[in-house]
C-alpha cells in the first residue's frame, strides 16, 4: 500500500515593530519548521533594513493595518515600544482579530488594564503574552520542582534575585522614560511578576516596593529632560494564600556569573536556580559562559544536589533569553496550528503589568499598595 505524507501547512507571520526583540523573534521563528514571515511594519528605517535582512522572504508594511489586512498573514507578533502595545491591540481587534503573540508587557497605564480585560472576553483568536522567563530551562526545571513539592514541601517563601546591566540603547531611547515604559518595574520586571504568580499558583493581594535611581542614566540629557526610570528595587509581594515573594533588583551588576537567582522555600527543603545573562556579554578571557544550574537542598537527610541544565546551543545563539524564546514560539506556533493552548494569556499579562505599576507606586510614595480594594483592584480591574 502507497502512503503519502503532506508537508505541513506554512505558518505566516506578521509583525508589527521590530527593533532589538523584535529581531530575536525572527532569528527565532527561523528555526521553526513550517514557519515564514511574510510581513513587517517598523519605521524605523535601519531596523527594518536589518529585520528584512534576517527574514529575506518578508516584505515591508507601510502600516499595521496593511500587515493585519494581509491575505499572507495568519498570525502576529506585537514587538513595537511598550507603549504603543494597548492602541495597537484594539486596532487589530477592531480590524482582524488574528492570533497574536504580545510582547510584554501587554500595557503600561492602569486605564489599558481595564479597557484590555474587556477587549480580551470579546476577541475570537487566542492571545499569548511573551513571558520569556516561564520557558528558560533552568526556570522550568525549578518550576517543575516547585509544583511537584517532593523536595520543598508546599512553597511558603520565594526570592528572585535578577543582578544585570543597564537597559540597552533602542531607537529613540524610549526606554528612558517611565511615561513611555510603564517604569522599570513594568517594563523589566513584569516578567517576574508573572513568574511569582505561576510558581506560587496564587494570586497577589498586597505589594511594597524600595527603590531608586542611584547610578544609571544620569549623565544623560534628552529634550524631555534626564530619564527617570528605575536602576535598583526591593519589592515584597504577600499573595492570597499566604506565600511570600521577594524582587531584588540592580541594573548596575552586570560582573556576576550569574543574572538571575531564583530560590523557593518550603518546610522540605530548597530548591534555587541560576541562570547566566546574555552569552554575548560573556567576556571571552573567562573561557566559556556559565552553564546554568539548579540545586535541590533538602532539609532532611541534608546535602544539597547541583544539575547542570545545559541549553541547547541553537537555541542559546537565537537569542539574549536561554534559549526560551524559542521554546515559547514552539508552543505559540502550535496555538495557531489549532494543536496547543494559550499558557501565558492576556489576563496573566495584565496581571503582571497591574503588579509593576503598584510596585512602582508604592516606591513611589512609601505605601504599601493594597490590590484588593482601590485604585488597584484586581477584581475591578479585570472585570
């Protein structure tokens, strides 16, 4: 008997901007079988020279109403400045609800929040929020450990520790300003947000922040006057079930090994993960880059276990994110395909970005930020 098998159909992708993470994405959906990106809006004339450079088969889009109109488009990919995230949601909703992957964070104002949250019980195709952190192996195998509760226990205490560079230089230098980011808090850390709230499997009820600009940025000046945007954190998160968690931030602290440590507690033991900042930073007189590791520390008998959670090595080149920006469009392209389901969706986004933007009020006047009742009520927020 003669059998045939059809090639798969081909995923077309449209992105709507594409600077510095717009083009790790490409170099990302290249590695993916059965995938094409066959349209870009960026206005930036050298990143889209760059982006058309990396994805030959795309053409450029005057606008993104071209890109989302487009017969060759099945799904999209919203990578432009935060800012521009919320306006460019609804217009695509309003003109062709596709499938999207967005970029966190999914907005950076409290009135997005909830104007977003209905949007999202309205719009036919599925949302994906990028929150690249869930899919980092080392990050995954922690997660894995900490849901399983065989070496800690149920999780009572969790610490993120993220010691990193500054932020990089983008067109325009928008990512100065808190008015266009949301603030350090929304913008970088929206994504350990989210992760506290996967790892505890709780929701936040209660968030106080420390913080300050201490280092960073100051000797710049631009038009809008000397960016203020955040260089170093503490923020403490309570959640409804009684968990604990903990940010620490410094963006002055590129000369560890490690980027970010990761560590849960439970009355079993403790599990803490470490996870190396871009290979590209790595300076090679120090031979090769750290491999990340997690370590299994039980209480009873006591020894702590080190695993090595090596990266694949394509995956680990597409990218600055441990190769979890690939895993992560893994799973999106199989969303679209109709063969998987939305892990990470709108409402986690906005979740993450309401929690950023209390941590940030919260440094802001010294308060802790209460998200049961208020001006940042999660239940009024969300709908």
């Amino acid at each position: 008997m003669n059998t045939t098998t059809s090639a798969p159909a081909t995923t077309r992708y449209g992105i709507i901007g594409c600077g510095m993470m717009g083009q790790e994405h490409l170099r990302n959906i290249a590695l993916l079988p059965g995938a094409q990106v066959t349209r870009i809006f960026e206005p930036d004339a050298a990143m889209l020279a760059s982006s058309l450079a990396l994805a030959p088969g795309a053409q450029s889009a005057a606008s993104l109403a071209e890109v989302v109109l487009s017969p060759d488009v099945d799904c999209l990919l919203i990578t432009s400045p935060n800012f521009c995230h919320a306006d460019q949601l609804r217009e695509i909703a309003r003109l062709r609800p596709l499938p999207l992957l967005l970029e966190k964070p999914a907005c950076t104002q409290l009135d997005d929040v909830h104007s977003l949250a209905a949007l999202q019980a309205s719009y036919p195709a599925p949302i994906w929020v990028a929150m690249e952190y869930r899919y980092m192996p080392p990050v995954a195998l922690l997660a894995q450990e900490v849901h399983g509760q065989r070496h800690t226990g149920p999780l009572k205490m969790l610490t993120i520790r993220e010691h990193r560079f500054p932020f990089l230089v983008k067109v325009g230098d928008w990512n100065r300003f808190n008015r266009y980011t949301g603030g350090t808090l929304v913008e970088k850390c929206c994504h350990f947000f989210d992760l506290m709230r996967h790892l505890t499997q709780s929701e936040p009820v209660r968030v106080y922040a420390s913080a300050g600009v201490d280092h960073n940025h100051r000797d710049e000046t631009y038009p809008e006057g000397t960016p203020d945007i955040l260089d170093n954190a503490y923020v403490m998160v309570d959640f409804a079930s009684g968990q604990r968690a903990m940010l620490e931030l410094c963006m002055f602290a590129e000369g560890a090994r490690y980027q970010e440590e990761i560590t849960g507690v439970g009355p079993l033991g403790k599990v803490e993960c470490f996870v190396p900042g871009p290979g590209r930073f790595w300076p090679p007189h120090l031979g090769e880059a750290p491999v990340p590791k997690v370590v299994i520390s039980p209480r009873h008998p006591k020894g702590p276990r080190e695993l090595e959670v090596p990266v694949d090595p394509v995956a680990l080149a597409a990218g600055d994110h441990n190769g979890s920006t690939l895993y992560q469009h893994q799973k999106f392209n199989a969303v679209v395909r109709g063969q998987g389901t939305v892990e990470v969706g709108l409402r986690d986004g906005l979740i993450a970005v309401v929690m950023g933007l209390a941590a940030q009020e919260s440094a802001r006047t010294g308060q802790a930020i209460d998200l049961t009742s208020g001006h940042y009520a999660l239940s009024e927020l969300m709908g």
